[in-house]
C-alpha cells in the first residue's frame, strides 16, 4: 500500500516535469511566428526560405515583403518621345507626359521646317518630296539620353499624308527598342490613325506594340489619359 502510494506520487511528478517542458519549449515557435509578420530580420527571411525549399508559396503578405526586399518592381519608366511642326502634337504629347509622370523628349529636325517646306499644296515642297520618297530621312538633332532606362515608349507624330512624317523613321532606325513596350499617337486634320504607324513598327524589333490613338489639335488632358490609362502601362 506504501508502495503503491510512492509510485502514484513519482507519477505526478513525473507529469507535471513533462508538461513544465512543453510548454517551455513551445514559446520560441510563439515568438518566431510573430516575428515573421512583423519584422524584416532574419527570422522572416528563413521562414520564408523554408517555405521556398518546401514548394510552399508564402502564405500572408509580411512574409512575401519580407521575403523579396530588393526584388520589388521599380516604377515602369515612360518616355513621350514626339515630333511636332506646327505645335498640335506637342500639345497631347506634353498632356501625356504630365499625366503619366513621364518623360518628354522632343525629336527635333536639323534643319527647322518653314512653312513652305510644309505646304502641302505644293508638290515640290520639302514635306512633299520626302514624303514622296519612302527612304528619305530628315536628321535629328540631339539624341534621347540613355534610350535604355525605358520601358515604355509613347511616340507621337502629326499625320502626313495619312501616314509617319519620315524623321519618325529617322528616330525609329536610332535606337534598340526590342523588350520595350511602344505605342503611337498622332495629331490630323481629319484623318484617323489608319496604318500610320506600320513604318514605325517595321523599324522597331523585338518590341511589344500597343494599339495607338489618333487625337484632334486641341484633345483636352481627359482625353489624352482615357487613352494612355486604358493602355494599362500605369
Ligand atoms: C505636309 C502635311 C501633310 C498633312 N497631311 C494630312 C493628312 O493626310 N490628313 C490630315 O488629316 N491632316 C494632314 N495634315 C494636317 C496635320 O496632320 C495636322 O495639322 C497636325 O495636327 C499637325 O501637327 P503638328 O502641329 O504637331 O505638326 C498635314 C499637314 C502637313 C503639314
């Protein structure tokens, strides 16, 4: 009976160390777990490579942000890059590069056209003849610094004879735009956009093109970003 009284009391103790241990020894995972959501220390960085060696996917958001400090996305870099002779591109381009926060970068023609060089009417002018002539390539002056750090690329133009004045292609053949993202835009009297960028896509390899938008001289700020917002670039 004194015996059997020993053992019950041996027992007890026995129990009671067993849970003292458990429970000590499941406040570091306590702590861990909450470290995890709430720090960008070395915890959250294991747990996270633990769950990518398991093939697990990181289950809340303190753990992906965590996770990945230097792989969040920078902002896309938008570049509004346009030629104008008259001012009615300039406009829409620079509404663009207001609206989008992006950069803006006039091609600017090595000799200035006058107005007889755009006259229209008259066969020999200098927009008619290069017009005419489908290699012909007006020179630029100045060049778009560091073409590379875009992703984006808005290009605007007036049409000419329904279609990219020829210093567009003289911008196109001048830089690597391959892995970019690229649209046109274009200001008329009255023509629509038509196929007017098809030189300019023909010149750009390797870039993803989006559809592009014909505006009239005096498109409000409105309009130009239903356009721009609607390409889902931003
Ligand atoms: C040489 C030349 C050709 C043009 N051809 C057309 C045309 O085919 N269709 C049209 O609607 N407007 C035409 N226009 C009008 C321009 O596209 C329009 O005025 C445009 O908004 C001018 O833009 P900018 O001020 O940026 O140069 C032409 C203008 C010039 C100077």
């Amino acid at each position: 009976m004194k015996m059997k009284k020993i053992v019950t009391i041996l027992l007890a103790a026995i129990m009671i160390l067993s849970l003292a241990a458990c429970a000590g020894g499941n406040e570091p995972a306590g702590d861990s777990d909450s470290n995890t959501t709430s720090q960008s220390g070395s915890e959250g960085s294991k747990t996270s490579e633990e769950s990518r060696q398991s093939g697990e996917t990181p289950s809340n958001a303190a753990d992906s942000a965590d996770s990945s400090p230097d792989q969040e996305p920078e902002g896309i870099k938008i570049l509004v890059a346009y030629f104008s002779a008259t001012n009615n591109t300039e406009g829409v381009a620079q509404k663009l590069a207001e609206g989008l926060g992006a950069d803006l970068y006039k091609i600017t023609p090595e000799q200035p056209y006058t107005d007889e060089d755009l006259d229209y009417g008259d066969s020999d002018s200098r927009s008619s003849v290069e017009m005419n002539d489908p290699s012909a390539r007006p020179a630029i002056s100045g060049s778009v610094e560091n073409m590379e750090q875009y992703d984006v690329v808005l290009i605007g133009y007036p049409i000419w004879w329904g279609e990219a004045p020829r210093i567009m292609s003289t911008f196109m053949e001048s830089y690597d735009f391959s892995g970019k993202t690229l649209a046109a835009f274009c200001t008329s009297a009255s023509s629509g956009f038509g196929s007017s960028d098809s030189a300019l896509r023909s010149a750009a390899d390797g870039a993803n093109w989006l559809d592009g938008h014909r505006f009239s001289a005096g498109a409000s700020a409105d309009d130009v970003m239903e356009w721009a917002n609607g390409l889902g670039i931003n």
